[in-house]
C-alpha cells in the first residue's frame, strides 16, 4: 500500500497575490456564461470555474479576497 498522498490534477500553487488575476479569471468565466449557449459553456468552460470557484478561491481568506478585489476594481 502506498503512503504517497494523491493529488487529483494539481499543477499549480496559487498565493494571495494571484487572487487579484483569478478574480479576473472569475469575472471572464461569468461573462463567457451570459454570452455562449449552456452546452458550449458546459463543454468549454464549466470545469475550470467550478474548479476556481469550489476548490481555488474558498481556500483563501475573505479579507484577502476583499483586498484582491479593491486592486480589480471594475475589471472583474
């Protein structure tokens, strides 16, 4: 039996100062939602914002998330 902790997919470490750039990556995913068929949503986009808004962003602080989104402004 392996002791070797499994990572499902994992490529990458995100730290407070990506959080203004995920926001953005956030606030493209909702724009792409309002502006494309559900199914080409759902085939294209939806892994990648339930991933950033179910596992990525809940990982950080809110008051972190606050500030990131002070430094976006009305970008996202």
């Amino acid at each position: 039996m392996s002791t070797a902790p499994t990572v499902r997919g994992t490529l990458a470490l995100f730290a407070p100062r990506h959080l203004p750039n995920l926001l953005r990556l956030k606030a493209f995913f909702a724009r792409q939602f309002r502006q494309t068929p559900r199914e080409q949503f759902a085939a294209v986009f939806a892994p990648y914002a339930r991933r950033l808004s179910a596992d990525i962003l809940p990982r950080f602080g809110k008051a972190a998330i606050a500030a990131a989104q002070r430094d976006v402004g009305d970008e996202a």
